[in-house]
C-alpha cells in the first residue's frame, strides 16, 4: 500500500523546499533522514540533516546490506538506511524520501508500491540559475551537480508522475493532492481489507 514516498529529480530543482511545504500540509508525513558521505554545509546537523559517514563506515553499512537503496552522487555516496525507514513507517506514519534517480530505481525493485514523484525544471538554464543561486555549492561543484542532472533529466519518462517546478506555489499544490490522493486510496484498499 502506498504509504512511501520517493520524490526525486536533479539536484537544484526544489526537491526540499517542496517536501517542506507538503510535510506543512501534510504533517503527519516522515521524512527519512539519508546517509551520507559528504561534509556536512554549514548548520546542517547530524541525524537532522544527514546521517553523516566516514567512507570506510559507509562501506560496511553496504557490506552488512543496511540499505534500502545507496548511490554515488557528484563523488560522494548517499543512501536510505532500512532501520531508518522501519524506525518511521513502524510508527504508521507515511515516508518521504528525497533521493536522487539511482536510488529511486532501486526503490522500484525493493518497495514496489512506494509512489514515485519526479520534479523537473521548467528548463536546464532555469536549473543551473538554482543551483547557483543558492549558494550551497562552490563552482566546481555546481558544474558537476549540473552534468549529472543531463542524465538525471533523460529518466523522466521513466515515471508515472512527473511535476514541474515552474512557479513553487502550484508544484507544491500538485504534490499535496497527490500524495492525499494516495494516502486517501492506501486507507480505502485497507479499510476493504479489514
Ligand atoms: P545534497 O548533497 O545536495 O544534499 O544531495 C545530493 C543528491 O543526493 C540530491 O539529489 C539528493 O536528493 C540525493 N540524496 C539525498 N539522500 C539520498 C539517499 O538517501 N539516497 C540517494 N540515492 N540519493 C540521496
């Protein structure tokens, strides 16, 4: 039943911002807190923001198949811890993951009734504009951020809801009554189920 989340999309496109506005909207919405192997930015909080690991660490939390999913991205590596995302879905809450295309393809295999949401920009030039604006990232970085999301924008079709992100406001309208919808469905299939 579609009690998981997954909102995905090249970095830049207001994945957080938008899943800010939902969990208003929806508050009773976890947010799964990834791993990672990059250095926190500044005020980022471990176990807030990130779990934040030591590669060597991050390597035997594969080993020890910890993972729901894990990807390297822009040289780093990220990933969705099972005790994680057990912790937030054993208290009945629905989930929301923000993570990048490769691991939402792995979700696919691994939770194959979690919802699927793409955010796309409204173009490359507007991503590239976010992605500088923002200021989180040095140049180089950017760059790199930029090169992968080529390839992350050619898995769109790949899913079955797509958002663009052109004026937030309304993306964030259109993410809201999607995930209502697909909580309203989850609790009619178990309501018939009873
Ligand atoms: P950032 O470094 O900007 O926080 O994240 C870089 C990219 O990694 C973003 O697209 C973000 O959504 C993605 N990401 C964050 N957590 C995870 C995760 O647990 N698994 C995967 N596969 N990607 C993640």
């Amino acid at each position: 039943m579609s009690r998981v989340f997954v909102i995905t999309g090249p970095s830049g496109v207001g994945k957080g911002t938008l899943i800010a506005l939902l969990r208003e909207r929806v508050p009773q919405l976890e947010l799964s807190v990834s791993a990672t192997t990059r250095a926190p930015r500044p005020g980022e909080r471990d176990g807030v923001d990130y779990h934040f690991l030591g590669e060597e660490e991050f390597d035997a939390r594969v080993a020890a198949r910890d993972f729901v999913e894990h990807a390297s991205y822009a040289g780093r590596r990220y990933g969705t811890l099972r005790s994680e995302l057990a912790r937030r879905t054993a208290a009945g809450r629905p989930v929301v993951l923000e993570i990048e295309v490769q691991g939402a393809r792995q979700v696919r295999t691994s939770l194959p009734d979690a919802v699927q949401v793409f955010i796309a920009p409204p173009s490359t030039g507007a991503l590239r504009e976010r992605l500088l604006g923002r200021g989180t990232d040095g140049e180089q970085e950017v760059r790199r951020r930029l090169a992968v999301a080529e390839q992350e924008l050619q898995a769109q079709p790949e899913f079955a809801h797509v958002i663009v992100n052109d004026r937030l406001q309304d993306a964030a309208e259109q993410l809201v009554a999607l995930v209502r919808g697909a909580l309203a469905n989850a609790a009619g299939q178990s309501a018939a189920l009873d």
